[in-house]
C-alpha cells in the first residue's frame, strides 16, 4: 500500500477509520451518527453453485474452500469495486443537504447516504474478514481515496454531484447499474457475497425510486426546460453505460467460468452463456430497462415539447468498442470532429447550462413538484432488515 501504513488489525479497528471518514468528509450529521451500521445477510435461492465450471457442487463458505489463488484474487477485486462506489457517491453528493428542496428530500438523501454507506461496510467487513492482510489493506484503502481527489476506481464517481437534478439522475441511473451489478454478484459461488446481496438491493431499491420520483417531479412541475432535463439523462446514462466495463472482457468471462459473477437474469435464462459478450449483454438489459422508465416520463411534458429519451448506447463512450468515437446521442449516427464537438454542445451540459439549472433552482420555488403522501424516509429505514442475520 504506497505512501500508507496498515492501521488495522480487526474489523473493529477498521470501523474507528470509518468514524473518522464520515467526519473527514462532512456527513457525520447527528441521524447519520445515531445510526446503527452493521453486517447484514440474508437468504440465496440455493446452495449449490448455479452455473460455470463448478455448477452443481456447493457454494464456498470460506476462503479456503475457494479452489485457486486467481478465484481469490478475482472476488477480492469484485468486492473492492463494489465497496469503492458505495463510498464514492457519499463523497460525491455531500453537499446537497443544504440545498433540498423539501424536508422530505432531505430526509430521502440521508437514507440514501446511510445506505450506501452500509454497502461499504459489508464490502470491507467481508475484505477484513476473509481476505486476511490483503483483506485488510484493501478496507483500509477505501477509506483513504477520495472521489473529490479524482481518485475513485470508476470515472463516474469522480464527478461532482452537486445540484439536485444531478442527483435524481444520478440514483436513478447510476444507482440502477448498482442495482445490476449487487444481482449479478448475489449469484456468486462465494456464499458470503451473494447473502451480503440480499439486503443491499433491497435497500438500493429505496435510491433508485428516490431518482426515479424525482425525476417524474421535475418533468410534472414543467419549470425545467425538457432538453436540459435531456442533457442531465445524456449525461449520466452514457457514464452508466461504462460502468458495465469493455466489450469481450476476460474479467467478465473468468468470472462467470468460475462462478463468481452471473448474468442479471442468470436464473431465468437458460441460454448458454456468450463468454466473449458479457458486459455488453448486461449492459443492453440496463438499457432497454432505462429506455422504458424515461418514456414513462413523456407523458407529463408539456405539448409541443420532445420527447425524453435514453441515448444510445454508442454515444459519450469512454470504454468497450465505441470508446471516443463520435456517435449521435439520439439516432447512434456516426459524425465527423467538427460535428460532434456541435453536437456535444447541444445535448450534454455545459457550464452555462449549469448556471441556468442554478439559476432556476434557486428563483423557482416550484421547480419540482410536491412529494405527497410518503412516509418518514427515515422512520422506515429499517423495515428491509427486520428478518436479516444481524452479524
């Protein structure tokens, strides 16, 4: 570990560095403080690894059932990824507090803070507790990087999170790839990572809904203008897009030869598997998902206005076969510098487009419309994890 010295020797030890993120970082708010963070599991539909060269035999409980030292070293970078998001995105909208819109917002992002934050935890509690010294290193790690640094693993959650628009997109989109990634991984045959899934998707449901709603609010109060609502979902879908990680990836393909990570829809997919098209069938999943929330979302556009839409899946690409090629966001057609460098004006946000979203946040009180009938986000928080195995 460059320039840093193990400070832990147990979980409990990594939990004091923990404490002393949320306080570095500004989120040690006092119903952040007064929660009750701990490791959470749950059930897996069965015991028996569900598919790749070891199907049928039972899933590893521990680490020396795990039969390769490249089996070991490839669910340790699973779940250090995994782990590095979840503190990212805390990072990323930390300053949002003072800027909701409702209390209930307020209130909708602490649960999300809290909840994300869990997720980190139950990645490194699983690091500390089967992964050994390297284990240890790797938790420790997580706490030490920093997305405002620009030093997060993933490019998106190295970008700024800090209005509110950002925000609903961001959860409902990014938050959604979680959503993708927390399935393909509850699938693993490392029994301890697929039983951490359980309880984590159930509460990135929560995010992703806080997104999805906020979202349909911005569109019915008709005050944002729908092509700069547009660029916020060109902005964040295509950075979604990367996520799922490059076209013909050996990763993804020994991953699932070992049983480790499935597809989304493992279970009902009885086809075999394409190993050299992994990523990139997952990723079409996640689009055709996206393309029908945000057509939901055209009804309540004013007349006359465009629709909204998801960008293809070639447009803004930094990874896989389309990275920094030059695609339409809308129709995919290929288009020349001069051309795109236009088009890159018009359809993703641009300093001034920022100044104007400010401008309107802060002048328009009715931006976004009325949350009606929720309950306390944060009095049901625990409902999720009234039946987990509380470790």
């Amino acid at each position: 570990m460059a320039g840093s010295t193990l400070k832990i020797g147990n979980f409990s030890e990594w939990v004091g560095l923990f404490n002393d993120w949320r306080k570095e970082i500004g989120v040690d708010h006092d119903e952040i403080r007064g929660f009750n963070f701990d490791t959470l599991f749950g059930a897996i539909e069965t015991d028996d690894i569900q598919f790749g060269h070891w199907k049928g035999r039972k899933k590893w409980e521990n680490l020396r059932q795990v039969p390769t030292q490249q089996i070991r070293d490839a669910l340790i970078n699973l779940i250090v990824y995994q782990g590095d998001t979840e503190f990212a995105s805390v990072e990323q909208q930390r300053w949002l507090f003072q800027s909701a819109p409702s209390e209930y917002d307020r209130k909708a992002l602490t649960r999300v803070m809290i909840e994300e934050m869990r997720h980190g935890w139950q990645m490194c509690a699983l690091l500390v507790e089967h992964f050994g010294h390297s284990g240890k290193v790797e938790a420790q790690k997580m706490l030490e990087r920093r997305a405002f640094e620009n030093r997060r693993l993933l490019g998106s959650f190295n970008e700024d999170v800090d209005n509110w628009l950002d925000f609903f997109a961001y959860t409902d989109f990014v938050d959604r790839d979680g959503k993708f990634q927390l399935q393909m991984l509850k699938y693993s045959a490392f029994a301890p990572l697929g039983r951490s899934m359980s309880y984590m998707l159930r509460e990135e449901a929560f995010h992703m809904g806080t997104g999805n709603d906020g979202l349909r609010r911005i569109v019915e109060a008709k005050v944002i203008p729908g092509w700069l609502i547009q660029k916020y979902l060109n902005k964040w879908i295509s950075s979604s897009y990367d996520l799922f990680g490059t076209d013909h990836s050996s990763s993804a393909h020994w991953a699932y030869v070992w049983g480790i990570k499935g597809r989304y829809d493992e279970p009902k997919n009885e086809t075999t598997a394409d190993l050299d098209d992994l990523n990139d069938y997952n990723r079409n999943l996640y689009r055709d998902e996206v393309a029908g929330l945000i057509e939901r979302f055209n009804n309540s556009l004013k007349p006359g206005e465009p629709k909204l839409y998801a960008p293809d899946i070639k447009f803004n690409r930094f990874i896989g076969k389309w990275a920094n090629q030059k695609f339409h966001a809308k129709t995919g057609e290929p288009l020349d510098d001069k051309a795109y460098d236009e088009h890159l004006n018009e359809y993703m946000p641009s300093a001034a487009d920022k100044k104007l979203l400010l401008e309107i946040i802060e002048t328009e009180k009715k931006w976004i419309a009325e949350k009606m009938g929720a309950r306390d986000p944060l009095a049901t928080i625990g409902e999720v994890r009234k039946s987990a195995i509380n470790l």
